[in-house]
C-alpha cells in the first residue's frame, strides 16, 4: 500500500528514479505548466479581446502587467508562507485560487474588470509558482536536484510554447474567453496529484512574524513604476514609485533576520548575479513574448493558429535539451553553458526583427524561434540550478521566490517600458506599418539584453556551484 504523502517526514528525500519521485515532478510540472500555459495563451489572445472590449495599446499591456505586477510583488510571500506552513499546501491553495481567478477572467464583460482580474490571478501565481521549485529542492535527494530542476524546466517550457498554438486554436474555434476558462480543468488534475503524491515539506526554523509590510511596499513600489512606464509622460507615480521601492529595500535591511528578503542571502555573489541575469534576461523575453504573436498576426497576417504554432520548435527543443543542459551544467559548471545559452537566445531576437510583412514561415519564422529554443534550453536549467544550489536547503522556498519574482519584475518593466519607447502605443496593434516599426526596433532592443546578461554571467559565475559531491 502506498504511504500517504502526509506520513512522510520533512527529511525523507525521495530519489527521481522512483514512482513517488515521478509522480512529485508530474505534480511540479503540471503547476508551474498551469502559470506558463495562461501567460503564453493570453498573448495570442490579446489583438480579438483587444477589439472585442474595445482597448487601446495601454489596455493589452495592462492585461498583461495586471497578472505580472501582483506575482511579482507577493511571490515572495507566497515562498515565505510555503516555508512556514507547508509547501505543499500553499501550493494547493493557489492553484485553487488562480482557478477562481481564471473563471472570472473568462467572464470579464469589459477591460476594466479583466484587468482587475489578472490582477487576482497573480496572487494565486504568487502563492503556487515559488511551490513548485521549493518542493522539488525539499523532497528530492540532492544528487538529483539538477536533474530533476532541468526536466522540470524542460517540461515546464513546454506549457510556455504550446500555449500560443493551444490558444491560437481556442481563439479560432471558440473565441478568447476560453484563453482563461482552460485553465479549470488543468487545475482539478493539480490538486489531485498533489493530495495524492506529493509529501509535505517545511522550515522547521521559520520563526517570527510574517514582513507584511514589505510585502506591501514591493507591490505598490512596482505598481507606481509600471504605471508611470506606460503611461508615458506620467512621471509622479514613477517618482513615488522609486520612492517606495527605495523604502522597501531600507524596510527589508534593518528587519532582517525576519525581512521579507533575507539579505544574508545576497552575500554570496554568485546568487546576486544570478538574480541579475535573470532580470535583464527575462526582460528581454518578455517583451518578445508580449509582442512577437501579435506581429505574426497583425503585420504577418498570420491566423491565430499558425502564428501559435511558430513557437512549436522551442517545445520540441525545451523538452529534448533542458534535463541534459542541467547534467552539463552539473559536470562542467553554469558559468559557459548560461553564456552560450544566453548569447544563441539573443542571436534568435536578432533573426526575428527580420519578421515582418510577407514573411514566410519556413525562411524566417522557423529558424528564428529555433535558435531561441536552443540558447533557452541551454540556459534556464542551469540558472535555475545554481540559484536553488547557492542558498541554504531551508530556504528553498525564499530563493526560489527572489528567482521568479526577479524574473516576473524584469518582464514588467521590459512590458510596460520597451512599447512606448519604441512607438507602440494608442491603437498601435490596429495599424500594422506602425507596429511592424516598434516590433522590429524592441527585437534589437531585447538582443542587446541579452548580451549584456551574457556578459555579466561570463565574469561572475567562475566557479562549479552544482558540484555537490556524493549524496547526503
């Protein structure tokens, strides 16, 4: 008779090969697949709800940000709650919200209250994407970790790819609301396998009250500066903005050991730099994200299906190189595996500024996106590795919680700042010669980050951090 997950011990890691440790990945995947598979699947849908309610450029990136702005702003909550009342719960309570979430999404009569909707699907995001990372980095032996971090990538990846063509179906056949309502089903089979499989796992060290209040000052500190970013010209919000971001960085020094962020945690630098390679390049990928399905179908012409079906090769190759990327990164060190994945990933941005009018699938599409699909499968693995590997086991939730909200902070601002500073605003998605202009500018913009981020990780990440020895 299986041992249900409750009777396990916090302590007793669990090796990848066996079925319990199948089954934990499966639930890991399926969770972090369920925040992905929304984000990719709303970008195909964003030209049809865009005239459906009537909203200008602004409107479809608030539609974005809304989600973006309160997951990156709570999910470090939301790694801190797992730590101290259960990973496993607090993953279960958000994949049950941001189903609620996705429901009202689905049934927004007009932008306003779709905006606000997002806005409620990332607290469910913030409360289940840290659980997936923290539950793998707890539950599995640590000679596996790597692997097991690099198949959760690969497979996890394959949700972020296979959304645009699931949505561009759902948009063709049944229309744009159905971009939030698939996400109920995906969440009833969640919560099954995590009651059924996945053990539970905690900081028996997590004392101390909760940092509320710099929860509070991360979110509205990124409120004020998405605000100001997009509606250009608006300079007082972004003012009170920097502002509250400045406090919040005070708030979070001076109530250490119980801050919100750890700052002990940035003392080794190599997770310092890791997180800042992760702003710059997610940063770039989220403006590629953002606008690379709208241009296919705006500027391309493109139909929703086809334009969903562009980003099929980062499937493939996400689920064929991710898990091998990790046992290379764990042989050779992060530090070349992360800059050549980085630098190949920009290349790609480069070959899709070259996307416009008339182009052509098999000439310009299909060798831009697998190039992106190669440098990313080389590169998220073993970032994602080395974040989990330099911070201490039992504060697996918090370092993956900084990881993604670093990542979520970066897409952000890229979202809110990059279309204005290159012309996309007004009702810029309705006139395809000003759109294919802003895109192409943005895809050299979002290249040059990457470079940049290359660079940084080439001369921070010298040693082999994943090197961890025999077994414990």
């Amino acid at each position: 008779m299986t041992d249900r997950p409750e009777n396990l011990r916090t302590n007793d890691h669990i090796e990848l090969k066996s079925a319990r440790g199948r089954w934990v990945l499966a639930a890991t995947v399926l969770g972090s697949g369920l925040a992905m598979l929304d984000s990719t699947v709303v970008n195909v849908a964003l030209p049809f709800l865009g005239a459906e309610l009537d909203a200008n450029m602004a409107g479809l990136q608030w539609t974005i940000n809304a989600y973006t702005l309160t997951l990156a702003g709570l999910i470090l909550l939301g790694g801190s709650l797992g730590d101290r009342y259960g990973r496993r719960t607090v993953f279960l309570i958000g994949t049950v919200w941001f189903a609620v979430a996705s429901a009202l999404c689905g049934l927004s009569p007009n932008i306003e209250f779709l905006i606000a909707a997002r806005a409620l699907q990332g607290i469910g995001g913030a409360l289940l994407t840290p659980g997936s990372l923290a539950i793998i980095q707890a539950s599995f032996v640590r000679h596996d970790r790597p692997r097991a971090v690099g198949a959760w990538s690969g497979l996890g990846g394959v949700a972020s790819a296979i959304g645009p063509l699931l949505g561009g179906w759902m948009v063709q056949t049944a229309g744009w609301r159905w971009a939030f309502l698939i996400n109920l089903p995906f969440a009833v089979l969640i919560v099954f396998v995590t009651v059924r499989h996945v053990p539970e796992s905690k900081d028996p060290q997590a004392t101390g009250r909760f940092d509320v209040l710099g929860a509070v000052l991360a979110a509205l500190a990124l409120a004020g500066i998405t605000y100001g970013l997009i509606q250009k010209g608006v300079s007082i919000p972004l003012v009170a903005g920097l502002a509250l971001g400045t406090a919040f960085v005070i708030t979070e020094i001076r109530r250490s050991p119980d801050a919100l962020v750890p700052v002990g945690l940035f003392r080794n630098h190599v997770f310092s730099a890791v997180n800042v390679v992760t702003l710059i390049m997610y940063a770039a990928m989220g403006v590629v994200f953002f606008l690379l399905v709208v241009q296919l179908q705006v500027v391309s012409g493109f139909s929703p299906i086809v334009a969903g079906l562009a980003m099929l090769p980062t499937t493939i190759l996400m689920m064929l190189l991710s898990a091998r990327a990790g046992e290379l990164a764990k042989r050779v060190g992060p530090r070349w595996p992360m800059t050549i994945g980085i630098l190949v990933a920009g290349a790609g941005f480069l070959w899709m500024s070259t996307i416009g009018f008339h182009s052509s699938y098999p000439f310009q599409v299909l060798p831009a996106v697998t190039v992106f699909g190669l440098g990313l499968s080389g590169a998220v693995a073993p970032l994602t590795a080395t974040v989990l590997a330099t911070a201490e086991e039992r504060y697996a939730g918090t370092a993956s919680g900084i990881n993604n909200a670093v990542a979520r902070t970066g897409s952000l601002l890229a979202v809110a700042a990059v279309p204005p500073l290159v012309g996309l605003v007004g009702d810029a998605f309705k006139n395809p010669p000003v759109f294919d202009a802003g895109f192409r500018m943005a895809m050299l913009i979002s290249a040059g980050m990457m470079v940049v981020a290359a660079l940084i990780t080439f001369v921070t990440i010298r040693t082999n951090v994943l090197d961890t020895g025999d077994d414990d």
